[in-house]
C-alpha cells in the first residue's frame, strides 16, 4: 500500500466548493459587519472566507492563512488490485471565533468481489508545516460494517507515533443493528484522538469477509463526530458510503498564529489581535496563540473595530434559546461590555441567579399601600382646605378695601375710574380728582404719595405689582407720618 505526501495548492486556482455542507452558525447580527480587510472578497462561491484568512497574498494575515486545498494520492492495494486517481481537500467552513475551519476528506474503504478479491482505498493527510492541526475534541474515527476495525496511524507534532481504533461486530442478521446509534453494532466510533497530530493515515485491518454477498463493504473515516448518523442502508450495497459522501466527510482542524506567543498581562496584544475588544490565548496544542472577543463583545478579533459589544437583552427576547447563557429573572439592561439584571420592585436578592425574594410579605405590602393610600388622602385633603381659606382671605380683604366699588365705578359709558385714575396720573392732575373743599395743604404730599402707591398696584403686568404686604407696610408708614405731621412740615 502506497501512500502519497499531500501537494498544498491555492483555492483560487483548484478548489472545488462544497455546497451540501451547512457552514458554522453565526449569530445574524455578526454577519451584517464587515468580515475581510477593505478591498478583499469575502467569499469564494457560497463560503465565507473571514480574516486573518484569504484567498490572496494582501488579503491574508500571513502565508499560513492563504486558503489553499490539499492534494492527497489514493492507490488500491497493490495485492489485488492497481487503480491511481487524485482528491482535493475542499474547504468547508471557518469559523474565526472557535479557531476552527472544517475540511473535506474522503471515505477509506474496503469492498469485497468475492471472499479473496478486494478493493482497498485509503487516505492520508499531512498538515505539518502548516498552521492547522487535527482537532482532537471534535473528530473521532468511525467505522461502519458487519465487521470492521477503522485504524487513524499518525505522528504528533512531537515526533511521536499515534494510532486509534474501534471494533464493530455483529453475527445476528443487520436486525441487531439500529439507525442513529454507534455502538459496536454495524458501526463504532473512537474517543476523542489525541492532541497535536499534524498527520493521519486512514484505513482499516483486512479481514476475510465471508458475508460479502449481503454485506460487501466495510468504512473507515475521520469526521467531525456530530457530523455522521449511522444508517442500517450504510450496510449494504456496494461502495454505499463512498457514493453517498462521494464529497467527502468534514474533518475538523484547528488553527493558531503559529510564529508568536501571547505577551505578559498588560503588555500590548501581538499583531493579530487587532481590535481594541480582543484578547489573546495561547494556543492549546502546538506552538502559537489564538485571538478572541472579550466576554461581552462578538465578531472577528483580527479586524480593527471587529469586535462589538452584545446586546444579552435583545438575544434574550429575539432568541429564547440564549436565554440559559444570558440568565436574567428580573429586569434586564444592557452595558458595554456585559449587561445588568435587577430584582423587580417589592423584591430583593440576585435576579441572574433567580433567587429574588419579596421584601415584604402579602399582608404587610396590602397594609403599606393602604398606609400610603390613607396618607396620600389626608395630605390632598388638606392642600385643599388650605387653598381654600387662602382664597377667602383674599376675597374678604378685596372686598373690605372697597374691590366691588372700584369694579363697579365709573365717570362715563367706556371710562372706568381705574383708566381715568390713570389719566389724571399721567397728566399730573390727580389732585383735581378732590374735592377743592376739603383738600387740605397738608394734604398734598400725602396724596402724591398715595396715588404712587395706587399706581404700582394697577400696573399691568402682574409679577411687576408689589405684594399685599408691602402695600400694607407702605399705608401704615404714610399713616404715621401724617399723623406726626412730617408731611406738613415739608410744605412751604
């Protein structure tokens, strides 16, 4: 068996685009922002192609962004059968916020003519030189079959040797197998592969199969575990699987800057790390680290400006399924960076949590609000008693100060005595409103003083009117002044 040493190639040149295959789920507000360098594409056929990623030299972080496909040779066993022919690795998706871009590989197989004569393929998958290694949380090895055992032989990026398998056997007719489950029966899967391989070879141990009639085929693959669902049809047939994924499987890879490290806290992010939300992780395997969006903020870390704060409270009400990841069990409000949550009114404790409690009981709430009801009564009640005395007085004083005559008096059918006070003010003739037999020398002044005064109190503009109390102060001094004759004594 012969393997090939995999040819990296540029997508915009060779790459052969997935269609069949959802790309990772990203929160709709997210895909509204720019995800590229100005100027870049953004998409190469229905695949978005996010920064620090692109599919040119000036639209790329560095070389080891630059989408590229992978060239992998695939030989029949020299044993029974020659047969050469070339896959493309097609890209998938990439998703920047979990350092993720999801490949396609083909299904190994090995189908049977009869009990000696087989048809044996096989991949391998070289990512050494790279910036990507296998995932080793999300892939697994899967094998479907009566009776298989998938083998996954690579290295680490260490040096070291790494194999994994499973078994998958079943004497009973396929009855004893059933769709959607895993289990060892006409399908396995491995546990999680080990971390840091940067190459992996896929096939499985040669068996006889003396049930090749009914079960000729047997599958081994590496593929994103919560991507395949066994069928009890993936049994039979020849070459069903191969035919039925003849796009490939995805496989998972993770990605880093592979160059750099993550500098000391509070020392400037590295050059990747380009939004002023954003922070950086050391790369869990291998050499390198990884930028992400602060808690609170979403978007593409490596563009200026490229991550923006969550609003927890709208993705709450738009999105009932986030409302786990963003608890709030009272009054939500969103902040930069994060959002608040309070206790509704009458009630205390931590509202995230769920634990706000009533401040007061039933009762004694019912027998406040009636506290507050009663007060709230009494307090208008007697605003009202006090506007209304307020209000006598100044009608008693209107009226004992002569208000009604001076309303009601008049020197003719359109002259008020006001106007034609006013008048004689103006003309300087008051003193001829007097009777000439009883006004009196010392008098004058006085007058003067009066009809003054008289004139402050009818000016037309209210606020400008002096206040009852000063008019008051003002008689009683002209009073005491006439009474001690001062006024008199100014007369020459």
């Amino acid at each position: 068996m012969r393997m090939w040493t995999p040819l990296m190639l540029h997508l915009s040149a060779i790459i052969t685009l997935l269609f069949q295959m959802s790309p990772a789920t990203t929160v709709a507000a997210a895909a509204q922002r720019p995800i590229t360098l100005p100027g870049c594409p953004d998409k190469c056929g229905n695949i978005s192609i996010p920064y620090p990623f692109g599919t040119r030299g000036d639209c790329c972080f560095d070389g080891s962004f630059l989408v590229m496909g992978f060239y992998f040779g695939e030989q029949q066993n020299p044993a029974t059968t020659t047969n050469t022919s070339w896959w493309l690795v097609n890209l998938v998706d990439i998703d920047v916020a979990r350092g993720e871009a999801r490949v396609a590989a083909p299904v190994s197989s090995d189908c049977s003519k009869n009990e000696t004569y087989h048809e044996v393929s096989y991949f391998s998958l070289n990512l050494n030189g790279s910036g990507f290694l296998f995932s080793s949380t999300r892939n697994a090895v899967v094998g479907v079959g009566q009776s298989v055992v998938p083998l996954l032989m690579g290295k680490m990026i260490s040096g070291q040797n790494y194999s994994a398998a499973c078994r998958s056997l079943f004497d009973a007719p396929a009855a004893a197998a059933w769709d959607g489950t895993c289990a060892g029966l006409g399908c396995c899967e491995s546990a999680e592969l080990a971390p840091g391989l940067g190459l992996i070879s896929v096939g499985m141990y040669q068996q006889v199969n003396s049930m090749w009639k009914t079960f000729p085929c047997t599958y081994a693959m590496a593929v994103d575990k919560s991507w395949y669902s066994f069928s009890l049809q993936d049994l039979y047939g020849y070459d069903v699987l191969g035919t039925k994924f003849s796009d490939g499987v995805p496989v998972v890879l993770d990605f880093a800057v592979r160059n750099d490290s993550c500098p000391a806290d509070g020392k400037t992010l590295p050059m990747a790390c380009r939004s002023d939300n954003s922070r950086c992780v050391n790369a869990t395997y291998g050499p390198g680290y990884l930028c992400k969006c602060k808690d609170g903020f979403d978007g593409n870390p490596y563009l200026p400006d490229g991550c923006q704060d969550i609003d927890e409270c709208k993705l709450r009400d738009e999105q009932p399924e986030l409302r786990d990841q963003y608890p709030c069990h009272g009054i939500c409000k969103n902040t930069i960076g994060g959002y608040h949550c309070q206790c509704k009114f009458g009630t205390r404790g931590d509202a995230k949590a769920g634990t706000c409690r009533e401040v007061f009981p039933l009762p004694a709430m019912v027998a406040t609000l009636g506290i507050i009801g009663v007060t709230f009564i009494v307090v208008i009640t007697v605003l009202f008693k006090l506007l209304f005395e307020e209000r006598k007085k100044t009608k008693d004083f209107f009226i004992k100060n002569g208000g009604p005559i001076l309303e009601k008096a008049s020197f003719g059918e359109d002259i008020t005595l006001v106007k034609n006070f006013l008048n004689a003010y103006q003309d300087k003739r008051v003193l001829d409103l007097f009777d000439k037999e009883i006004l009196l020398d010392t008098d004058i002044e006085v007058l003067h003083e009066l009809a003054m005064l008289i004139v402050e109190c009818l000016k037309l503009e209210v606020d400008r009117r002096p206040e009852m109390t000063h008019v008051a102060e003002q008689l009683h001094i002209m009073k005491r002044s006439h009474e001690k004759g001062l006024y008199g004594a100014k007369i020459v």
